[in-house]
C-alpha cells in the first residue's frame, strides 16, 4: 500500500510582483479623488515549496534567514489586547532574543489575523471587499517587510531620535510568527531563503496609509526562488524571520506569503495567527 506524506514538499501558486517600472503603491483607505486603490499587478507562478521539518540540517536564522522555535505561550485569550501587551510582548522579546543572540528587543507591534469564512482566502494589500477596521485575512503576495530605507528608518521610529543616533552596533528586525488556534492546516506562511534572492528581485513598494507612506519590498519572479514552509505548525511553535539587518550578510530579507496548501481538508479550521515585529539589538 503507498501512501502520500503529507508532509512532503508541495507545489503551490505564489503572487509575485509582474513589475511594470513606475513604483508599485497601494493605498490602506479611500484613494484621494477616487482613484486607484493600486497600480500593481501580479505574476502568479507555482513554485515547489519544502517541508521545513525535512530539512537535515534545521533552518537557522543567520543562514537562510527563518528559522523555528519552541515558544509556548501563557496567553489563553488572543483576543484579550492586554494579555498581548502584558504577556506576549514579553515572551516575543524573549523569543527574539534567544533566536537572534541579540542585547536587546523592542516588540514595536503586532497583526492579528484571521481567514473568514466569507472573504476571499487572501488579501493583497487592500481589496476592494475589504472592510474598514476588520481583522485582516492571511496576506498573499510576497512581500518583505521593510526595505533598505524603511529598515533604517524604524531605528528612530523604535527607540526616538536620540537613543537611535546612539546605537552603534548591528540591528535587525525580525518577525515571529504563530497560530492562535489550533495547528495550521489552512493557508499556511511561505518563508523564502535569503540566499536565494537576489537584489534585483525586490522591488521597493510603497505602502500609503492616512498618514504616512510605509516601504515595503515585493518581488519579481526568480527560479532560483528556494521556498519552505513549517507542516501544521503548532501553537507552542513560532517562526522567527528576518524582515531587516543593518549588517550585509547571506540573509537581510526575508519575503514571504501565504499560500493555498493543496492538501488542506475541506473542514480545516480556518488559519487565526498573529505576527509579531521586534527590533533586536547587538
Ligand atoms: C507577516 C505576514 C502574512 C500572513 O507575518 O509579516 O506578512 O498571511 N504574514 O500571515
Ligand atoms: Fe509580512
């Protein structure tokens, strides 16, 4: 009798960024004077995504730039922001610390998301069903958080003016990822190794909220792409990911995405998770 592994690589559609020169933008509110809400377009590819449980040697955060780690959590209501701010902040600090061998971590925000069963599997952004104020579903474009100016930029942001122009040494930021409920089955996150991109695949892409523009990289196809996903991560795990490094290395980038697993059962519960994102110091 042959059986299929489930947790074999699979093969899955990631949206990349079909670049067509002019800066990619999307807006998070109403466009001014009714304009687009985004000019970019996307090239959707299959492309065969690891099981990162297989691995012989275990993913590590230095050298492809994500990385698994056993982080139980005291938390019981995800729901509840002042166990996030009391007790995750906290235990994410510790997380990011552990992984990283920093001196010092900042957890400077969070995202809650939640796939509902009415929405669309995944946002891009923004769309035009979204809903003002509602948690976001799971994200399914590849993107990296922030780029080489952004990156800089939330040093200040972090710390405040001052306490940034003293900061010597190296910094990074880093994500730590989970699932708030139950294993994830559905809609699982796509991490891409860092020394598989190249820097021309990133294209900087910019982010317009009421207030300010954020910075963010997507990315243009490459077959070199080498991407890995952790099976039916469990709550009492976490995935640690690289979004900046002030220091070049093999790894300063990490994008990422959700993506459709072509094994999820049809009754899977549907994927609740929250990100994490810490500025680490060296
Ligand atoms: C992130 C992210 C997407 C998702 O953690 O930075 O983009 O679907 N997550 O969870
Ligand atoms: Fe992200």
């Amino acid at each position: 009798m042959s059986a299929v592994s489930a947790s074999a690589a699979v093969r899955s559609r990631l949206n990349y960024l079909k670049h067509a020169g002019s800066t990619p933008y999307n807006y998070t509110f109403d466009p001014p004077d009714g304009g687009p809400w985004q000019n970019c377009e996307y090239d959707p590819r299959e492309m065969p995504i690891a099981n990162a449980r297989e691995f012989i040697c275990a993913p590590a955060l230095d050298a492809c730039g994500f990385e698994l780690v056993d982080a139980p959590t005291r938390v019981r209501d995800f729901g509840d922001p002042r166990q996030i701010e009391q007790i995750y902040y906290r235990e994410m600090q510790a997380a990011a610390l552990q992984a990283t061998g920093g001196r010092e971590a900042f957890v400077f925000d969070h995202m809650l998301r939640r796939r509902e069963p009415d929405r669309r599997p995944m946002t891009f952004g923004r769309h035009p069903d979204h809903v003002q104020g509602s948690t976001p579903g799971p994200a399914g474009r590849v993107h990296n958080d922030y780029t080489e100016a952004s990156g800089k930029r939330r040093l200040a942001a972090v710390l405040g003016d001052e306490a940034s122009r003293a900061v010597r040494g190296r910094y990074c930021i880093v994500n730590v990822w989970r699932s708030t409920s139950g294993p994830v089955l559905d809609a699982p996150l796509a991490v891409c190794d860092g020394r598989s991109v190249a820097p021309q695949d990133l294209v900087p892409s910019e982010i317009r909220y009421p207030n300010r523009t954020g910075e963010v990289y997507l990315m243009r196809h490459n077959p070199a792409h080498r991407w890995a996903y952790f099976h039916e991560l469990e709550t009492t795990e976490a995935i640690v990911f690289k979004q900046f490094d002030s220091v070049p290395g093999p790894t300063r980038f990490t994008p990422h995405s959700a993506f459709e697993h072509p094994d999820t059962p049809p009754d899977a519960p549907l994927r609740e998770s929250i990100e994490t994102r810490v500025l680490v110091l060296f």
